[in-house]
C-alpha cells in the first residue's frame, strides 16, 4: 500500500465535473464513470489517469474493509486484485463523507460473459483456468485468517480470450457478503442482512466458488430466480445442494466438486487441499450427506404450512409478531419434539425466557423471542425485532446504518439485550474465536449502560469495527490506517479552522471513544472518571487536558503548535476552577509567558495543581465563613442601628449624669476658687 | 474545661435610689439641725430635684440623679454661708431673700434638665455615626471577599 499519511488530514471537497488529484498523484476524472465496472449502485468506478488503475467510490453508508485492504497487500499473489490507497472525500452538496479507493483495474473479460461461460462450457477446463488460481488465492486467505466474502462470476475478469490469467476482484469494498446475491451465500449467512453476514468462515468463500462454478453452466436468470427472498427459503428445509442441483444433470466429476462445495454442514464441505487434490485429477469423495427428512404433518404459522423446523423457526424471526405465544404453546412443543427430536431444545426455551426475562424491560419481548428461536436452533443466525444477524456482522451493521436512528437503536436494543451472548452460550466447543467475541459482546453490553464519554454506541462502533475511521468532525475520517495520529489530525484542524476554536473543546464522543478503543493506555477508569457532559466547563477543559497529554505522553508526540495554541486559550480559560483571583492572576500570568508550544503536561501541571487546589478550596471556605460572619455582624450592627434609642438609653442615662457630675464639680470649682 | 461566663448581675436600682434618697433626707435632716435657714434654703431649693426624681419613670432616675447633682451642688455653695449662723433666722433673713441665690440654685436644675436632654441626641447621633462605620466596615470587606474569590464565597 502506499503511504498516503500525507493526505490523511483533510477531506477533499470536489464537484463530480472536474479530475481531482489525490495524494501522491492519483488523478481521477469524474467527468467519466465506467459504467462496466459500476456492478453495485453503492458503488461507482472511475477511470485514472494511470491505465493499470481505477477509482471506486462507495456510497455513504458503505465501510469499506480498510483491514483486509490492508493485510490482503501482504499477499504477493498475481491473481488477487490489490487496493492502492483509500482517500476521505465529499463531493459537493453532499452532507456525507464518502471514501475513495484507488484499486489495480481488473481484467476486461468478467466470468459473466458470454465467451467466458462458451469457452468452459465447451473445453471443460475449469480445474485449470479457475481452480488453480482460486485455490492459491484461498489458501493466501487462509494462512492470513482473512476471507474475500466477494467471489462472484462479475468480480472474477481475464485479461483476454485466452483465459489464463485469472484476477479475482475486490473483497475489501465493502462490508463481507455485502454484494452478494443471497444463493452465493452459505445458509448460516444468506439469510442476514447484507450489512450483517460478517467475515465467517473461509470456507464459506468456497461455497460461494462453488455456486460461481455452478454459474457457468447455468442460464444467468436461474440463480437471479433462486437468490430470491420466498425461493432462498426452501434451502433451509431441503439443503443447499439439493436445492440448486434439483433434476441438473452433470458430469461425475463436475457433480462431485459442486457437492463437495455446496454444502450447508462446514465439516462436509471441501477444504483448499480438497479442491486442489479434484483439480489435479485425484480421487476426492464428496462428504456430503442429504439433510434429515422433513416433519410429515405440517405445522400452522401465520395462515401457512411449514414442514421444516428450521423454515419454521426462521419464519418465526423474520415475522415474530405470533412468535412469543406459539413458542410456549403446548401443540408447537409437541410437534417440535416429534419431528425434529429436538427434545432437549423444547425444554431450554424455559431457560431461554428466564435468561431473556432479565433484559430491560423495553426489549424484554423481542428478547424472550430471540432468545427461545436459539434455543430451539442454535444453528441458525441470530433474530431480533425481524433482523437476521450473523454473530460477527452485528458490527459491520452497526457501522453501516450508524447515522439510521431506527437500525442504530435496533442494534443497540440487540448488543443490551445480550442475545449474542446468549448464543454462544449454546456452543459447546468454546473455540478463541467464541471467547473473544464473548468478551467483545460482554464488554459491549457495559458499555451501552454508561452515558460517558468514551462510552455509549460509540465505543461499541469502535470495539466492533476497530478498522472504522473516527468519525469525529474534529478528525474529518483521518484516522484511517494509523490510530496514532489524532493529535496531528486535530493539529491539522486547529490550523484550519482558526476562527471556531474559541469556544470548541477538542474533543468529543467519537473522539474518546476511538481513542479508548485504540490505545490501551486508556482505562475505562480514566474514563469513569472524565467530567460528564453537564461539568462545569473548567472542569471539561481540565479532562480534556488530561486526555491530550495522556495521548501525548504515550505516543512520544512532540508539542504541534497549531493545536497547543487551542489548548493554551482553552487552558486560560479554565482558570476559573481557581476560586482565588489572586491565585488565578498569577497561574494566567504563567500561562501567558508560555507562548510557545510545551508539551501540554507542563499546562497541566499548573493548572491542575492538587496541592494547590487543595489549599485553594481550604483558602476558599475560610474565605467563606469569614464573609458569613460578616453578613451576620451586618445583621447585628443594623438591628442596632434600627433600635438605636432602646441601645443607647442605658448609654444616655449614664452619660447625662457623669456628665452633670463634671459639670457640678466645673461649677463648684469656679464658684468657690473664682 | 473552660468555665461558663457567668452573666453579669443587673444593678438592683430600686435599693440603690432607696439608700440615696433616705441618705439625701438624712443630709436635709443634718443641715436642719445645723442651721434652720440652710435647712428652709435646702428644702425650697431642692424643689427641682424632688419633681425631677417623682416624675422620672425611669427605675435608673437619670433625670433626678442629672438634676440633682446640678442642683444640690447649687444648693451646697449657697447654704455653705448659711450653716456657721446656726438657728437664727433673722441672720439668714438677707440669704433667704436675695433672689440670686434662689436663682443659681434653680438654674443649676435648668442645667441638670438641659444636660438630661441633650444627652441622647449627642449620644445617638456619635453610635449611629460609629455603627454606620462599622456597617461600612464590614461591607467593604464582604467586597474585598467577593472580588477575591467570586460570587461564591457569599455564604447562604
């Protein structure tokens, strides 16, 4: 990849009627989008002034996987078509950031052509031509745990009719299975929300190369009939394979590699070595086994028969307003316990309801309904409120639909609801990869319960998709691949945007809770401690301070002027917290003499001074009880100014008769000696 | 431990002016038998200072202490003539009618009445002055406070 850190900072702002140059010199014209390679409308490709290269741009809403963009570059595989650099950008008038990837272009013959499905129809060179290279590339992924999630017949190109060079299109545009019609999804995922089918397993790429090969022999409009909503459904009763191979006649061979890959159960479906031993001509035996019969007697739902528990129990998902009463219904556990044998299951829907009963009393219906729809099949995907997730795409949902209040709020109500903790519960094997989205799901739920910052949906944004960019508007999505770079990002802001520092902090939700996710040196205990929203604002700037300078601190930064002259106002203007003019007068007398940029501990060190704010509040209540003491005497010195005839009586009768005793003795005197 | 202060006795004014008026008849009494002019001169011109004392409600008779010093003090110089004639009366005749004699003993009570009322009008002009001060005082040090420390300092 190259180093775009440079550009990292600020967001190109562009009309779709000019070529705008980006980072270090990729030129695209937007006067002229490709419309050959515009296979998704979320996204839209654009020509480059290098021939090698195109231009893509995603739809707002669209995450593309800057992780796998980024690791997948490690792969050296001719085959496997790479990402350049990706580029925050907003095209006028437009209230949303989008992003821009700048990709190696791909080939010009796509598997969906017709000379392409001629000429492996005809010369049967599938092993050849596409197992080969597909192989090589899946075992890349393999050995990096990554998985493309994308293979499709359209994103699968030639460079010319002679077929043999193989490249496979992007995985990394956007959320995994995002483009993917439902049939080229495997059955744990097909089901799900396309912004929530989640990376899986890489043998679910299989699957979908199985269905890519499947694609060459069929009629196009076969699989396009097959991937939709009512058709997809039959494959939960009938299995994967047997519902697309229905009455299609094959070769042996070719009848024992679609079996081997389209398969539902993980454990029968071909691995890369499997493949790779069919591709050169070994015998390899499919492990397929045809899924158990279906109930005989039907079950009534919602005005229609279901004969398969699994199709019941996703209809009950996806349509959950009967659910809760038929799950506890005596006729639904009698008719689960006869047909599926599903016994154990039936009893730990009780279990399920006493799990699900402790949830917020807001969610508790859609929860009870969730949890039991596990309980009797742990197998299928994760249902809440009529959504399918998959455990791992719950976060690519939520960074998809962030800025969608109802789907936001829905998929919190999901991670506070601990469903998903609920469903790895179910498992029995507790593989790393179940401990750590145990941990993840567990520390999500936390999360959502405190209000701070750092804390919230977005700290779950962040801890679900660690590859998602800040989207604080201070940062401008900058932070894309190097998470240390927040205070150059914010520096980059402050220069800038001088005239709207003033009353800003640099700081705010997103911010903290980006940086809570990436730097370990940040505790949810300096969390639980950070000022809340309703602080004085002295308060604030001191936590904000102190945010800064922990960043500062453990990234080794070095003092940025244009950001340490927004933190130098905001720290005069936090001051305040100082109740002593005196002391006040002299800490701002200190802050003014250092103008040039220190590193902000220094500040902080005056600011926030513990012996001094100590001394300060103790200062401060003598201060106050001597002023209530005041106040009182006032009181005093006027209640006898008010009565000042009854006060000086005593006064007065005394004075007068010292007095005429003076003045006896003043006239005697001048009597007698004058 | 320290000890409780003991609040002060009030004065019993009642005994006191008791002891002083019996010892001032006591005196009258003296005199009379020394000299029936001073004794004739002390009685009429001791007039004052008996409407002073009877029409003082006051239980400290301020008013009859003022006028009496003043007056009795007016009386003193005048009979201290009178006492070395003894019982005769016939000497004491010119003492008893010079009209000045009886008119620096009642204007001694004039002074006592003026002093007696022009007391608290200096007294409660000089406290008022003095707690005003005081007033002023204290505010300029809640001022000085606020300015130091801000509007929280003002104590509820």
């Amino acid at each position: 990849m190259r180093d775009n850190r440079d550009q990292l900072h600020a967001i190109k702002k562009f009309s779709l009627t000019e070529a705008v140059t980006f980072g270090q010199g990729d030129t695209v014209d937007f006067t002229n989008p490709l419309p050959p390679f515009s296979f998704d409308p979320h996204i839209t490709a654009y020509a480059t002034q290098k021939h090698n290269e195109i231009a893509y741009v995603m739809a707002p809403h669209i995450v593309p996987r800057f992780s796998l963009m980024e690791t997948q570059s490690k792969i050296e595989n001719p085959h496997l078509l790479q990402g350049y650099a990706a580029h925050p950008i907003r095209v006028q008038e437009s209230p949303y950031n989008q992003t821009l990837i700048i990709a190696q272009k791909p080939g010009e013959i796509s598997l969906t052509s017709q000379e392409a499905r001629n000429f492996f129809q005809i010369h049967k060179n599938v092993a050849e031509w596409l197992i080969g290279p597909m192989v090589r590339i899946l075992r890349d992924f393999e050995q990096l745990n990554l998985t493309h999630r994308a293979i499709h017949p359209a994103r699968i190109t030639f460079d010319d009719f002679s077929f043999k060079n193989l490249n496979l299109g992007y995985g990394f545009l956007t959320p995994p299975g995002f483009l993917q019609p439902a049939c080229y999804e495997p059955l744990q995922t097909c089901f799900a929300e396309p912004t929530a089918r989640g990376s899986g397993h890489p043998s679910y790429d299989l699957y979908a190369l199985g269905v890519t090969i499947l694609s060459l022999f069929k009629d196009p409009k076969f699989l396009q009939h097959l991937s939709s909503a009512d058709t997809n459904k039959r494959r939960l009763s009938e299995g994967s394979y047997a519902f697309f191979l229905e009455k299609q006649m094959f070769s042996e061979r070719i009848t024992e590699l679609l079996k081997g890959l389209i398969c539902d159960d993980l454990s029968q479906r071909w691995t890369p070595d499997d493949l790779e031993s069919w591709a050169d001509f070994n015998k390899v035996h499919a492990r397929y086994r045809p899924p158990q019969k279906s109930a005989t007697k039907p079950f009534l739902y919602q005005g229609q028969e279901y004969n398969s528990p699994a199709l019941l129990i996703h209809q009950m998902g996806t349509d959950h307003t009967w659910a809760q009463d038929v799950i506890f219904s005596e006729d639904f556990r009698v008719w689960m316990r006869r047909n599926s044998g599903q016994h154990e299951n039936t009893v730990g829907i009780e279990d399920a309801k006493v799990a699900a009963s402790r949830t917020e009393a807001s969610i508790r219906q859609d929860a009870i309904v969730s949890y039991c729809l596990m309980a009797l099949d742990p197998e299928q995907p994760l249902y809440f409120k009529g959504v399918v997730f998959t455990l791992d795409g719950i976060g690519d949902h939520l960074a998809a639909y962030f800025y969608d209040t109802q789907k936001r709020s829905d998929t919190a109500a999901l991670l506070n609801s601990k469903a998903p903790l609920f469903w790895l519960s179910l498992k029995e094997q507790k593989s790393p990869q179940v401990l750590r989205f145990n941990k993840l799901y567990q520390e999500s739920a936390n999360f959502l319960s405190k209000r701070g910052m750092g804390f919230g949906i977005e700290r779950c944004l962040y801890e679900l998709n660690p590859h998602v960019p800040c989207q604080s508007p201070l940062l401008n999505a900058v932070a894309m691949y190097d998470n240390t770079d927040i205070l150059d990002a914010l520096n980059h802001y402050a220069a800038h945007n001088p005239g709207q520092l003033s009353a800003k902090l640099p700081i705010d939700r997103h911010l903290m809770a980006y940086a809570a996710t990436h730097y370990d040196f940040i505790k949810d205990d300096f969390l639980n401690a950070f000022p809340d929203e309703r602080a004085p604002k002295e308060q604030k700037i001191i936590g904000c301070l102190r945010f800064l300078s922990l960043i500062e601190k453990n990234t080794n930064t070095q003092p940025l002027k244009d950001l340490y002259y927004w933190v130098h106002d905001l720290s005069l203007q936090s001051i305040g917290i100082y109740r002593s003019k005196k002391r006040r007068d002299m800490i701002q007398k200190l802050l003014e003499s250092q103008r040039n940029p220190c590193p902000i501990d220094r500040l902080l060190d005056w600011i926030d001074n513990t012996a001094e704010k100590k001394l300060d509040m103790d200062e401060f209540m003598d201060a106050k009880k001597h002023h209530i003491y005041t106040v009182h005497k006032i009181k005093e010195w006027q209640f006898k100014l008010d009565n000042i005839r009854s006060v000086s009586r005593d006064i007065c009768d005394n004075f007068s008769i010292l007095l005429a005793a003076m003045g006896s003795l003043f006239m005697a005197a001048l009597y007698l000696f004058v | 431990m320290s000890k409780a202060k003991t609040p002060r006795k009030a004065p019993n004014y009642k005994k006191r002016n008791l002891i002083v008026k019996i010892l001032f008849f006591l005196v009258v009494l003296a005199i009379g038998f020394v000299s029936f002019g001073a004794f004739v001169m002390t009685l009429f011109g001791a007039l004052p200072t008996f409407a002073a004392w009877y029409r003082d409600n006051n239980p400290r008779k301020s008013l009859g202490y003022t006028v009496g010093l003043t007056n009795t003090t007016c009386i003193f110089l005048v009979i201290k003539d009178l006492l070395p004639m003894g019982q005769h009366l016939t000497q004491a005749m010119p003492y008893l009618q010079n009209p000045w004699y009886w008119c620096m003993i009642y204007m001694g009570a004039v002074v006592g009445y003026g002093i007696h009322n022009m007391t608290p009008k200096i007294v409660i002009k000089t406290l008022r002055w003095n707690f005003q001060g005081k007033i002023q005082d204290l505010k300029r040090t809640q001022n000085y406070l606020v300015q130091q420390w801000g509007r929280d300092v003002v104590g509820e």
